[in-house]
C-alpha cells in the first residue's frame, strides 16, 4: 500500500518544478532572437511569487513520502535563504551574459534545476533523497561552471569540479552503505532511534567519515578545500557567487541534519574532530588569501576560511552554536553577494579580475566602491556590520562550549584577514586609478546593489530580529534533541 502524500509540504518544489517545465517550453517555441529576453523576465516573475508563496508557509510542518521529506523550521528558513539567493544570481546572469555572445537562455534552466536541488536538500529526511537533491544540485553545477566553452579557464575548472565532485559522490555511497549495514536503515528518524540505544561502532565512524567527505567538499573545509580558489577563478562569476553562498549553505544544511539531529547523541566523538578541522580550515583559507592577485581566487581562500569560521558552531554541538551558524550565512549571503556584483559590473567595463586594476575604483563608481568597501569590512568583522555579529555569535557559542583555544585561533584569524581585505580596500580608495572612464551600473544593477548594502547594514544594527528568526530555525529542526 502507497504512502498518503501530503502535496501541501511539497508544494514549493513542485511549483519551482512547475516555473522550470514552462521555461523549458517557451525555449523550444518562442522564436530565437526573443527567448532570452522572455525567459529572464519570466524567471525573475516566478522567482518573486515564490517568494510570496513562501512567507505563507511559515507554520508548515510534517513529513510525507513515507517520512523522506520534511518540512520544518530549518527547511522553511533555508529554502527562503536559496530563494533570495537565487534573486542575486538571476540579476547577475542577467548582467553578465550582455556583455558575452554565449546564449544564457539553458544557464536559466540549470539555475532553476540548482534551486530544486538546493529546497530538496533542505528537506530530506533519508540518505537516498539526499543523495538525489545533492546529485540534482552538484549536476547543474558541473554544467555551468564548465559552461563559458570559449574559456579554457572556465572549462579547467568545470572538468576539476566534475572529478572532485564525483569522486566525493562515490564516497557519500559507499559511507551510506556503511551506515545501512550497520543500522539496516537509510531513514534518519530510524537512524537516530538506533543511536540513541547504541554506542559508536567501527563500521558506523568509517560510514560517517565518508559522508562527511560530501559535506567537506560542499563547504570548502580542509582536506577537501583544494578545489575551491582553482574553480572560483575559471567559473563564470554568477556560479562563482552561487558556489560560494548556495551550495556552501547547502552542505551546513546536511551538516545539521547529521551532526545535530540524528547523531546528536554521539556529540563528544565528533565535537573535538570539528574544532581541529575548524582551526585547519581559518588558517588555511586566511593565510593563503593574503598572496593573491586575483579578486575571485582571493575570495575563493576567504570562503575556505569562513567555512572554518561556520565550523566552529558544529564543535560546540549546543543550540547556541546552531543558530550562529544560521545567523552567520544569513549576513554571508549579503556579505559576500554584494562583492560578486562588484567584481561582475567591474569584469564588463575593465575585462579584469585582477586586483591591482581595482586601483582608484572610487573615482571611477563610488556606489561600486561603497559597496565594495560595505562587503570587505562585513566579511573581516569589523562592527557594526553584519560580519561582526555573525563573528561574535559563533565566538560566544565555542566559548560557552569551553572551546577557548578555538575562539583563540579564530581571534587571529580575523586580525590576518582584516589585514587582506584592507589591502584590498587601500586599492580601490587610495591608490591612483589607471584610467579615469567611469564604469556605467544600470538601474536594475543598483537596486541590487543597494539589497544587498541595507542586508549588510540592517542585519549588523538590529541583529535582534534575524538572530530570533536564526534560534527559531535552529530549535524547530526535525529530530532536534539538545
């Protein structure tokens, strides 16, 4: 007998499944020289009813399809966190194809496949559809970080992503059959029931190891960070922004489904594990953004170091240290998102990744310069910004924890990382300019701009609000027992 499916809780990825049917027909019958045009306007009216559509599910609860898809509070903040990630890289794809005589029209297709994969991680509650979300996502991905085929750069980076990507695929399987052949269960409530009743065995740690290389890759962490500052570089800028926000939320999303859900109760075998990798990674990441010419590879290391920063709320294993991480990728997506504009409008005009052309940027554009400088000032934490509240956050979580040694470290890290990211600003507001033509923002180019300027503001000066929103996700999660 067939489960009883609730479309009620899975109606925001059918109607996004919906919005990607209908873009696929409008590509393969509307006529050549208008479907681009008609496609981007169509995804950005989608986009913004699924927005509104998903401030009415708040309060939605439950689980369907046998108990493999959820919908909590955890889900419900994520897949808002994707939505509006998704209307920053929709406006920078917009932007940066004008300038390319590649077509955009399938890159708009693979954005919506990313964003099914992106709500469905989100919601699994079985290893089996989290593989699946985390193939639909990582697929996509393959393809457009590979996508600018004139670019060697950009197909060097695809083909490393793609063998990396499916070498960790092959891990989170065989870690998976690890785990079922000891719990005889892909299911994580029957996981967790399991857990609770069992003391850590061989076969389950070797499991988890595996998994965790998934994880690792997604998020950028030492060991398996070597990826990153290559495929940032060579990626089309809007998958570069989606990497570094998207998919890194991505896998924090299935790191709390694991390590604070069903192997909360194993917390003291793995705490100690995720503060060395968490101090590995901040250094690694810090330490090698400070040699680099290249703006793109440059956050590339950064993000590597906010993943050890991330970490440090996985240590603590503490509720507290769950909502710094949800608190802290909130004030990242407009952190780190307002930078990518700045590198795309500043790609078009100058043809130019490289740090040194950033020179004298203020008399060029002082609105690409303001929100270059808002951005460099967050991500180094540096008050009152959002960076800095999201930094406090995490810190007070590892110390809370006893953690000292790792707020220590991470204390250093953020000196070192000031000292780059102000590099970086002495280029664009000290230095001379190399030349004095002005880099033209279009309309809809500011409006984004100044999104994302008023989140990394906002969020900085009345933290309260979105610091609740970041407990409340943290403290409805399914199977959440600290």
């Amino acid at each position: 007998m067939f489960p009883v499916i609730n479309w009620n809780l899975i109606s925001l990825e059918v109607l996004i499944t919906a919005i990607l049917v209908i873009l696929v027909v409008v590509d393969i019958f509307l006529p050549r020289e208008s479907k681009e045009d008609w496609i981007g306007a169509l995804s950005f009216v989608g986009l913004a009813g699924l927005i509104v559509f998903w401030f009415t599910q708040s309060n939605l609860t439950g689980a369907t399809f046998g108990g493999m898809f959820i919908m909590d509070s955890l889900a419900w903040f994520f897949k808002g966190f994707f939505l509006l990630v998704m209307v920053f890289v929709f406006a920078m794809t917009q932007e940066f194809f004008k300038a390319l005589p590649t077509r955009k029209n399938e890159f708009y297709l693979l954005l919506w496949l990313a964003l099914i994969g992106m709500c469905f991680v989100a919601s699994s509650a079985d290893f089996l559809l989290l593989f699946l979300s985390i193939e639909t996502l990582t697929i996509s991905l393959y393809v457009m970080t590979a996508y600018l085929k004139s670019d060697s750069h950009s197909l060097e980076a695809g083909m490393k992503y793609l063998i990396l990507g499916a070498l960790t695929s092959g891990f989170f399987l065989f870690g998976l059959s690890f785990i079922y052949g000891a719990t005889h269960s892909t299911r994580f409530e029957a996981i967790q029931a399991f857990v609770q009743t069992h003391a850590m065995s061989p076969m389950i740690l070797f499991g988890l190891v595996l998994v965790f290389a998934t994880v690792g890759f997604k998020i950028g962490s030492v060991p398996f960070q070597l990826w990153v500052p290559d495929v940032y570089q060579g990626a089309p800028t809007p998958v570069t922004a989606l990497l570094s926000v998207g998919s890194k939320a991505a896998g924090f999303i299935i790191l709390i489904r694991l390590f604070f859900g069903i192997f909360a109760s194993w917390h003291i075998h793995w705490s100690v594990i995720f503060a060395a990798l968490s101090a590995a990674t901040m250094c690694y990441g810090n330490l090698g953004a400070m040699f680099q010419k290249n703006i793109k590879r440059l956050l590339g290391y950064s993000s590597i170091g906010h993943a050890g920063y991330l970490l440090m709320g996985a240590a603590t294993g503490s509720a507290l240290g769950l909502s710094a991480i949800n608190f802290y990728l909130l004030g990242y997506l407009f952190t780190n998102l307002a930078a990518f504009v700045v590198i795309i409008l500043f790609f078009i005009a100058q043809k130019s990744d490289e740090i040194e052309d950033y020179a004298g940027l203020v008399k060029r554009s002082p609105l690409l310069a303001c929100a270059l400088l808002l951005s460099l000032v967050s991500l180094a934490g540096i008050p009152p910004l959002a960076g800095f509240f999201g930094k406090f956050t995490l810190l007070m979580a590892t110390v809370k924890a006893g953690l000292i040694w790792l707020a220590i470290v991470a204390g250093v890290n953020i000196i070192v990382s000031i000292y780059y990211y102000l590099l970086v600003a002495k280029r664009v507001y000290v230095d001379a300019p190399r030349t004095n033509s002005p880099i033209p923002v279009s309309l809809s180019m500011r409006w984004i701009l100044g999104l994302a300027m008023a989140g990394i503001v906002v969020i900085g000066i009345f933290q309260g609000p979105f610091l609740d929103m970041a407990m409340t996700a943290a403290k409805g999660m399914y199977l959440f027992h600290l």
